[in-house]
C-alpha cells in the first residue's frame, strides 16, 4: 500500500535571468514501511525535495499526496530531521523534546507525554545528558536530541534531511548504526536524503540516485537486497553488496561526468612537472627549468623520533611520541586514523607550522625548522582571499615562488592548473562567489602551482560531499599523474586513503599516538575509483582498513589477537598477489 506519492512535480525559484529550475517531472512511488534513500550532488535539489514532502514548499507543477490526500501544509504526521539540529540553545534536552510532544499530542496527560519524551530520549541514548543544554552536547548529541524529537511526535513518515553530514566519519558510523537498530524498532516509512552510498547502502530498501540540477529528477531505482541486520564491516565481504555499491557509485560518476562533459576538452598547455624533477617535455616555462633539480631519490622526505608535547595544567601533554618514517621522491602517503591520533599534528610539523618537541624531519637533505614555499598545504577549508579572483589568488603564490620569472611564464603556470581542475571559464571569478568545491579546486591548483617539493594534504576534501568529493579525488589523481609530486594527505576516508596513495600510515590512538600499522596498496596507476571498484584486491586492501580502525575505535586499544588477525590477513592478500603475478608472467 503506498503511503507517499509524488506525480510530475517541478519546482522553480525566481525569474526571468535569475530562475532556477531545480526539480523536473519527478516522481515517487513509497509504500508504506518502506525505506527510501534517495543520493544526489550538492546544489541537485534534495533539500528541496523533502520540502516539498513534508508541505514546507509547494510545487510548481505536479502534486504531493501523503495516504491519497494532496499535501498543502505542513502535517505532524511527517516528521522531519534537517542537517542543522534548529534546536532551542535556551532549552535542556527533555525541554527541546517536549516542546513537540506537547504541541502535538496535546490529548495525551501530562504523565503520557512525559513517558513518550523519556522513551526516545532513551532510545537515542541520551538518558545520561536530559539536563544539558545544546550547546553543551557535542554535535552527534544534538543530532541525537533531533531524532528523539522527530521519533517523539509519533509521525507516520520520517524525513531525514542528510541528518550526518555534518558530523565527521567516527561519529557519523556510530550514528548510523544506531539510526538502523531505531528503525529496525519503531518500523516508519523512512525518506533519507544522502550523498554517501555507503551509508544508503546500510540503512535503505531502495536507492534512488537524483540527477544534476539544473531540472534534477529521479533517476534510476537500486533495490538494496540484503539481509538485516547490516553491519559494515561484514559487508565489505559480501559479494552482494560490493556488486551493488558499484552498480550505485558508476551510476552517479557517470551523472557528474555527463554534468562536466561541457568543459573544454581542447586546452593544451605545457606538460609542466615540479621543481624537484628534472623537466622531461620540451617548451617548459623557463621558472621550472631553473628549480628542477634533486639529487636524492630513496630518503627524500624522513621523520626521525618525531615528537609533540603539549603543556598543560596537569602536566606535559605527549600527542605524537615516536613518529617514524621514510618516503621516497615522488611517493604518495595517506596517514589514517581516529580523531585525537595525531594526523593533523604530524602534518603541521613537516608544514612547518608547529613546532617539533623532539627528533627531527629531513626533506630534500635538509632539517625542516620552519615553514617555506618547499611545501605547500592544501587545507579542510582553502583559506582564499574572498575580494581576489580564483586567477589572483593562485598568482598570489606564484609571483612569489618564482620572482625571476616573466609575466608570461607566471601566466602559464598560473593558467595551467587552473584550467586541469576544471576552472578555466571561472577563473576570473571573485573566491566569494564560488562554490566550496570550486574554492578547494583553486585550494589545489595553487599548491601544485607552486610546484612544491611535498604536498601536504590535510583532509582536502572533508567539508565536502561525498559525490563531489569523488569528482575532486579523480581531480587530484589527474594532475598529481603529471607532476608526481611527493605528498602526504591526511584523512578519515578509507576508500579516499587506497585511492591516492601508495603506502597508507595507519595513527593509533592519542594520546602518545605512534604508528600503528603502515599498509602498501600494490594498484596499478593512473587510478580512478571505477576502476578501483572492479579491482580484486580492492576490497582486501578496504576490509584491513576498517579493521584496523574498528580494533581502535572509541580509544580502544586492540588486542594481540586482533591485530594478529590483521596481519594474518594481510599475508592472504600478499600471498594471492604474489601467485597472481607469477601466473601472469608465466
């Protein structure tokens, strides 16, 4: 029996030159206890959308039917939980809760409704916190108190307006699971808004991918064929599943792709390589020409005893104790871990930026001690100068770099990157009128431009949605392939981490954070994340990650068993690689 129905809803705002057609001809079919994730890009209209089902907006075109009635007006029977938690700073978490309880079951007694506030509060596991006030919850507490209140107000339908993506990827999982066991309980019709496929993949009945705005409309249904209850981990060895996450993500790389296919394909500007290498292709800028020059290869970048230590009123404070590590020119790195491991901090001693307690860091045969144009950063948010265009911004670093250089040679290298992370027609654009995905991409075209002995990614992407997100790592892969310059990129994202590096450095837990575990991704390069999809190893490479961050979850620190099973693992893998090559080559 369907339960909610959209027929040829369009939806625009505006007029004349400043319209915005966001939604197209949509339609929906839920059926009643049905759990409906539906995945789009930023900008695509799925805020919108869920507007549109719960009665805040109405269409254009089209009409919304909620149990065979057109929806006019908001309803308590379709509750909402939105990405900002809207709740009362001045209220406790039981008062925020029964604000809605009282308004909307008003026929119940006080006794009633004051057990139905405590019951959700509960189930959210928030009976420890029901006096606190928001702001002295963290920011998966306050998604927690939103869901309560949701789930409180006995609603026939619930909406959730992407309720994680705010949250980083510790708390967001947590979330997750607990989100699976409440419906599994309370049995709703469930509408999720998501960007992340893995987490539609979890939770939902049915995928639903929403195409790229302008005129977004529902795409192709992904029926989610697996048992309940799901746990990630499992999953990742589930041969379902794993068709099923490719099946959804080369669907909606394939939407971002025909959404970019207007991009200019016929630029041609010089191959340019960094200034540690020596220039391979002819017609180079002069500036590189004369940086282009390292003698050494094996020890280029090395931490030595790296330590960092805090003072505090209860005494010296050990964040990092004894980080060790050699990479060799033009390596790629990702360092992984939970919050608190001390990622950022070793990435902020190499930048220079923080100073070292002890031992020492080598680039290039030199001692850092402080910060240079050697390395650039590419920060979780890009730091632009908001009154200079995307073209000024980048030419803010390279006239600096490169002083002795002409105008026209600046211009190139300048030009060069913004046009390979896809800027070219938004150049000359102020930095206060992009989007964050187009401020990271001028983030990224100015540390390359630069030319930098080593690129210090602090989770560049972080702020992001998942699905651009994907577009900016296949940005990153694309111009690192013609530089190869060195890197280490700090980041909480497993698939992100295989990705992009060659060795992956696994942080245990802080304080006193070492490391852990260092894991070397033998996968054929260029990469991009379909092939990585349909590779035989991929999964292996994935399910060490997630065990190795599950063993240390929560601060935990693992067991002698546990981490034996890792290694165990690990031999498999290299094992079956081994006998794989020596097939190949027979």
């Amino acid at each position: 029996m369907s339960i909610l129905q959209l027929c040829n809803v369009s939806k625009s705002f505006g007029d004349g030159k400043s319209r915005n057609d966001v939604l197209d001809t949509v339609n929906l079919t839920v059926e009643q206890g049905e759990f409906i994730a539906i995945v789009g890009f930023s900008g695509s209209g799925k805020s919108t959308l869920i507007s549109l089902l719960c009665g805040l907006t109405q269409p254009d075109n089209g009409q919304v039917f909620f149990k065979g009635k057109e929806i006019t007006k908001p309803d308590p029977a379709l509750g909402v939980v939105f990405q900002n938690y809207s709740l009362m700073p001045w209220l406790s978490v039981r008062d925020n809760v029964a604000l809605a309880v009282d308004s909307i079951h008003k026929d119940k007694s006080a006794s009633e409704r004051s057990g139905i506030v405590e019951h959700y509060i509960t189930m959210v596991g928030l009976a420890h916190a029901t006096d606190r006030k928001p702001a002295e919850l963290s920011g998966g507490m306050r998604q927690r108190v939103s869901v309560a209140r949701a789930l409180a107000m006995q609603p026939d339908v619930l909406l959730l307006d992407e309720p994680l993506s705010a949250l980083d990827a510790l708390t967001r999982a947590k979330l997750q699971d607990e989100l699976a066991a409440i419906c599994e309980q309370e049995k709703k019709t469930i509408i999720l808004i998501t960007n992340d496929v893995d987490e539609a993949i979890l939770l939902a009945d049915r995928i639903i991918p929403l195409t790229p705005g302008p005129k977004a409309t529902l795409g192709k249904s992904f029926d989610v064929k697996l048992a309940r209850p799901r746990e990630r981990t499992e999953m990742n060895a589930d041969d379902a599943f794993i068709a099923l996450r490719a099946r959804v993500t080369e669907y909606l790389m394939d939407l971002g792709a025909a959404r970019n296919s207007d991009a200019d394909p016929g630029i041609v500007l010089p191959n340019v390589v960094p200034i540690t290498r020596k220039p391979q292709a002819e017609n180079l800028p002069a500036a590189y020409a004369r940086k282009a020059q390292s003698a050494i290869e094996k020890g280029y970048v090395e931490f030595f005893e790296v330590k960092k230590i805090y003072p505090t009123p209860k005494g010296p404070l050990t964040v990092v104790d004894g980080f060790d590590l050699k990479m060799k020119q033009g390596e790629f790195i990702s360092i992984i871990g939970h919050s608190g491991c001390g990622k950022s901090t070793v990435l902020s001693m190499v930048a220079g930026l923080n100073p070292i307690s002890s031992g020492g860091i080598i680039l290039d045969g030199r001692e850092i001690s402080g910060a240079g144009p050697d390395r650039a950063v590419v920060f979780q948010a890009p730091s632009l100068m908001p009154w200079l265009t995307a073209r000024e911004n980048v030419a803010l670093g390279v006239d600096r770099v490169y002083p002795d250089a002409s105008p026209s040679e600046r211009k190139d290298i300048v030009e060069y990157y913004l046009h390979r992370v896809g800027l070219g027609d938004a150049m000359h654009r102020l930095a206060n009128d992009l989007s964050n995905g187009m401020k990271q991409r001028v983030g990224i075209a100015r540390a390359f431009a630069l030319s930098p002995k080593l690129l210090l990614l602090d989770e560049p992407f972080g702020m992001l949605d998942s699905l651009t997100r994907w577009e900016l790592q296949e940005v990153l892969m694309d111009v690192w392939k013609r530089t190869k310059v060195t890197a280490i990129c700090v980041t909480h994202d497993v698939d992100e981490a295989i990705l992009l590096a060659d060795r992956v450095v696994m942080m245990s837990n802080g304080p006193n954070a070492k490391i852990g575990n260092i894991m070397e991704v033998d996968l054929p390069r260029p990469r991009s994340r379909k092939s990585l999809l349909s590779h035989p190893d991929y999964y292996a490479y994935r399910s060490e990650l997630l065990e190795f961050l599950e063993a240390y979850e929560g601060g935990a620190n693992p067991s002698a068993e546990q981490l034996t099973s890792i290694q165990e693992k690990r031999s498999e893998r290299i094992n079956r690689q081994t006998s794989s090559r020596i097939a190949a080559a027979e």
